[in-house]
C-alpha cells in the first residue's frame, strides 16, 4: 500500500516520534494509592450540598461523606477532618494521596498529610476532566 512509498528526502526530515507519556498502572494494593475529590450535588428540593469521596486505586473500595450545604470552597482542614474520619480511621494511611488541585486539597490538608507520610500526588492541569 502507500505505507510503503518512503523518499529518503521526507525521512531525513521527520522527527522521532516521542513515546506517549503516560502515568504507570497503579499498584493493584488496597490503600496504596487513594483519589480522593469534592464534589457537588443537588437534593430534590434544589439545595446544593458539598460531597467529599475517596477511591482506592487499586481495588475501586469506595467511600464517600456530605461536607455541609455548598458556601463557597470547602476548607481544607474540614476536608482533613472528613478524610480522616471516612478513610484514615477505619483503612489507615494510603501510601499516596492523588487530588486535583483545589483550595480545599492544599494548605493544612496537605500539610498534614505529608506530615503522616503520604506521598501527595496531583492531577496534571492540563488534565481536562
């Protein structure tokens, strides 16, 4: 087919292709590595209402807390406190904690957190989801 039609001209100018650089697979370990996000939700009566959720990578365990009616971002130390009390109390600490980059993942949160021992990892920006 045309694949085959190659001119030494257009060769010498190509340039390698670079491999696509992806992420490696996570660890298939419970607790190894832990997503976790705030999200919004709205009841049947219109209120809005701040959820925080935490997935483990390798198994897809699932957990997830309403933070309180939405007011703007949620703090950081209230993200804490949650984390704490639906992930690290009953599974412990994650080896790596992976978050977008929200307010509510920075300050106190991730201060506390590395103090632990969690490796901290973010999503890309140019992450579009």
């Amino acid at each position: 087919g045309v694949d085959s039609f190659k001119y030494a001209v257009c060769e010498s100018r190509t340039q390698p292709k670079k491999p696509a650089i992806v992420r490696p697979a996570p660890r298939y370990k419970f607790n190894a590595e832990v997503g976790i996000d705030s999200f919004e939700v709205k009841d049947c009566t219109g209120g809005r209402w701040h959820v925080l959720h935490a997935l483990c990578q390798g198994t897809l365990c699932h957990t997830a807390e309403v933070l309180g009616p939405v007011l703007g971002v949620p703090g950081s130390r209230h993200c804490l406190m949650t984390f704490d009390k639906i992930w690290m109390k009953p599974f412990g600490r994650p080896d790596a904690v992976i978050s977008d980059r929200g307010t509510h993942n920075q300050g106190i949160f991730q201060k506390e957190l590395h103090r632990r021992g969690c490796e901290l990892r973010f999503a890309a920006l140019e992450c579009p989801n």
